[in-house]
C-alpha cells in the first residue's frame, strides 16, 4: 500500500472513529500529504513503515519559511498522529 493510500486511511479513520473536529482533519491532511509529495518528489519509499527518522527531519526542515516553532510542532503532531 502506497503512503498516499495510507494517508486516506488516516483520513477516514479520524472522520469515522476518531470523530476529529474539521480543522484537525484539513490541518493533519494537509501536513501529511504534503510528506507524500515530499516522497514522492525526493524518490524516497512509499510506505510509511519505510520511512525513519531522517526523511522525517528532512521534511520538516524542507522550506525555510515554514520554521516558526507553531508550524513544526503542528507537523509533528500530524506524523505523531499518523505513526
């Protein structure tokens, strides 16, 4: 199963089960796909389980714009989440 497929699943588990608030749900979805672009753009695996800790940093250190202490504790607590 691809990490895109896996997202949806995260996706759907958090609609369903989890009953997250809407906002949690775009903001979590739109962190972790855009982890799966990031994949996908640097040719790194595609499955969740594949991955480890330095493609996760390398992502979170991707644009210099997006370092606010905020915004990297919000991506990280959408890949916590997710794993």
């Amino acid at each position: 199963m691809s990490l895109a497929e896996q997202v949806a699943l995260f996706d759907r588990y958090l609609t369903s089960e989890k009953r997250a608030a809407q906002k949690t749900r775009e903001t979590y979805m739109r962190d972790l796909n855009a982890l799966v672009r990031f994949v996908v753009d640097q040719k790194l695996p595609d499955d969740a389980a594949k991955l480890d800790v330095r493609h996760l940093r390398a992502f979170l250190a991707l644009k210099p714009e997006a370092r606010e202490p905020a915004t990297i504790l919000r991506k990280v607590s959408a890949m916590r989440s997710f794993y």
